[in-house]
C-alpha cells in the first residue's frame, strides 16, 4: 500500500523544477481543488488531510485561501517533505500545519478530519484499494475528497492516443523527449494509471459515495466524492 519512496534529492529538486511542464493543467487542477473543497465544506472551520504533501502545492493553495482550514500534511519522503516545509515557512503559516513524515497507514486515526486532497498520488501505489481505505477510515462521515490521479488502459489506443498528446505537451514547454520516455518506461513499474470505472469501483468498495469528475486534462482526471456512513474497512 505504500508510495514509492524513491524522492531524493536530485529528484525532489527535478519535481519540483518540472512538474508543472510534465502535468497539462497542473495550476488549474490545484486552483480547481480548493474551488470544490470549499464548496463542498461551506466555509466551515476545517482539519483538512493532505495525503502526499511532498512539494506543498496544494497545501499553499489552500492555506492562502482559507484562514481557518489547519491542514495536515502526509508524506513518507523526508526530503519531499521538507519543501513543502519550506515553502510554508517562506508564507508564516507553520503554525496552521502538522506534518507526518510517514506513510498514510501509520497515521494516528483518532483524530477525523473534515476532508481529504490527495492530488497526483495514489498512481504511484500499485495497491489503491487499502490506500483508498485508510484514507476513509481517517475521515468522518459526509466528509469530501478530492482526488486527482492518472487515468486510463496503457493496454488501450486510446491511451497511446494520450501518452503521444503528452508528448507534444512536454515538447511545447521545452522538456527534452529523455523526460517523456523515461515516464513512458515507468508506467507499470512505479507508476500504475487507472480508469475512470476502476477508480469509481475502488472508491465505492472503500466506502465513499456521490463520485463525480471535477476535472480533467489529457490523461489527469480529478475526482470528488464523499466519505459515506458505513464504517470504513482496514486494519
């Protein structure tokens, strides 16, 4: 169920660089989330979980956004982590964050939170059911995620259609085709894309409902559901 933890520096730096030229979309998606998480919470005063915090993204968009949210910032990579720390520091808003630097399953459960991100993750565990399942037995009934993801058949045309538009994207923002082909070789070894159905399947098993797409660019698909009443099955 773990992420791949294979963030080092070099590659922590690398992300960080790149991502925005790797992921049609990428500011939009982060601009797009906040929108849904606020809609879905209704202003309320929130503890939001970030699952994958690693960079921060996310996390200074919603602390900028909103002044009451306290979120709390998941992520097994000490060095990703560590930007993200870093980057919240630049803004003085430490205190409106707790970190665990360790994956999702060794995350205290006492304590429920009132929603979950999880943008650009969970395609790297290769077994997303239990990671769908902690996150819900973390949330409390009602709660939204938010989730963002791959998506997609690598054995499929249409999703050789996808990874050649990714090409030409990551060319258009002047990424050398190394940066291409070395994602194109880790699809099915670090990274595991996932269809739409899967995904919906995945996520009703692990106890969410009301699934609906919220975004969409190339083969990044966002998703918002919400956590429902059943208890939430894991360890």
């Amino acid at each position: 169920m773990s992420v791949n933890q294979h963030w080092h520096d070099p590659v922590a730096e690398s992300y960080a660089a790149t991502i925005a030229h790797k992921v049609p979309g990428y500011h939009l998606l982060h601009e797009l989330t906040v929108d849904r998480v606020e809609i879905e919470l209704m202003g309320a005063a929130s503890r939001m979980l970030t699952v994958g915090a690693g960079g921060g993204e996310e996390i200074i968009n919603m602390l900028q956004r909103n002044k009451d949210w306290h979120i709390i910032g998941v992520d097994p990579s000490p060095t990703m982590l560590e930007m993200a720390k870093r980057r919240v520091a630049q803004l003085h808003m430490q205190d409106r964050v707790t970190w665990y630097e360790m994956a999702l399953d060794k995350v205290p459960v006492e304590k429920s939170y009132d929603a979950a991100v999880s943008l650009l993750v969970i395609h790297f565990v290769k077994d997303q059911l239990p990671f769908l399942q902690e996150i819900a037995r973390r949330l409390q009934p009602g709660a939204p995620l938010v989730l963002a993801f791959i998506q997609g058949d690598p054995e499929t045309p249409a999703f050789q259609q996808e990874l050649h538009m990714l090409s030409l994207f990551m060319k258009r923002q002047g990424l050398g085709k190394e940066v291409f082909t070395s994602f194109r070789e880790r699809l099915g070894v670090t990274t595991y894309p996932v269809s739409e159905e899967k995904m919906t399947a995945q996520l009703t098993e692990a106890g969410f409902q009301d699934i609906r797409p919220y975004f969409q660019a190339g083969m990044i698909k966002g998703i918002v559901c919400k956590r429902g009443n059943r208890k939430a099955v894991g360890k």
